[in-house]
C-alpha cells in the first residue's frame, strides 16, 4: 500500500484537497491530512473548517511515496512559505519521489526551480510562477515524478492521475468506475 501526505494550510481550496484525499483512500492509498498551520483544524477558502490527522511537524515522512500540494489562495502563498514545506518537496524530488500539485499549488516547486526542464500545468494566470517549465493547458499533466493539475474542474482526473502512479493503471480504472466517472 502506498502512503501519501497532503499539506493542508488555511485558504486552501477545499475540493481539491478533499477530492484527492477520499479517491486516494478509495484505491487503498494510506492518506495523511498534514496541518502546516501548527493546529489541527484549517479552514479552507470558502470558511469551511476542516479537521487534519496531524500537526506536518509531527509527521514521519521518511515512509510516505507522495506529498500533495492542494491549490487555492492564501493557502498555496502559506504552502510557499514553510520551511518544512518547501525541504519535504526538495527532499522528494532529489528523491524521485512523487510531488503532485494542483492549481496554484504548482507554483510552491515552480518557485523552487523544480520544474524546469519539465511539462507542468496550474491555474491560468500562474504559469509565470512555473520557472523553466513547460507550460501546458491540460487537465493534469505527468512529466517523471511530478504530476500537476489546473484547477478545482480538474480534481478528479488530478486524483486518478495520482493513483494510477502510486497503485497502477487498474486502481485508478476502479476508482474511476465506482465513482461513474467518464470523462
């Protein structure tokens, strides 16, 4: 079974990390809720409190095959501005481990120069953030151990895209068909 850590912060936007946390979970993936808020309850963009399994402090990433940056504003600017944050996703990259970020969220590895060289996607408008990248508007994109997504309309197949790395092809197809997904 795979593990994954997510970094929920407050301003984050609630689909996106909601929807990759429960698909994540359908396809047996072990899903870790990581506050960077140095509390355990956030509250998303749209006032929506939401309860995470731990403080990121606390979390051993040392097992995880995953981190995920959901996207939304403030929530990816508090992402960019963690320390912790930030040497999680060098440290997984250096790695070859899997980074996936959505939306805005692409901009915190984007900042960081870790997608240069490589195809990414994020929201319109944050494409300039995306430092060497090669910008595409897509859906998500997968380029190595980096897998991004647009926007909130892109959760689901930005989550399927998660689980066909981490669990193949087939878990994503069941996920997809439980959920009568047919996109």
């Amino acid at each position: 079974m795979s593990k994954a850590i997510i970094f929920f912060a407050d301003g984050l936007e609630e689909c996106e990390a909601l929807i990759t946390v429960d698909l994540l979970r359908r396809a047996g993936v072990e899903v870790t809720i990581a506050s960077i808020m140095g509390r355990g309850e956030i509250t998303g963009a749209h006032k929506i409190k939401i309860l995470c399994d731990a403080l990121a402090e606390s979390v051993d990433f040392s097992a995880a095959d995953a981190v995920i940056l959901p996207g939304g504003l403030p929530g990816t600017e508090y992402l960019y501005e963690s320390a912790l944050v930030r040497g999680i996703v060098q440290s997984f990259s250096d790695a070859g481990k899997l980074v996936a970020a959505i939306c805005a969220a692409p901009t915190v590895p984007g900042r960081m120069g870790l997608l240069e060289g490589k195809r990414a996607t994020c929201y319109p408008g944050c494409e300039g953030d995306l430092k060497g990248a090669d910008y595409l508007d897509a859906e998500t994109v997968t380029d190595g151990n980096f897998i991004t997504g647009s926007s909130l309309g892109a959760a689901i197949p930005f989550a399927l895209s998660i689980i066909a790395y981490l669990e193949g092809q087939e878990a994503g197809d069941r996920v997809r068909g439980s959920i009568v997904y047919r996109h």
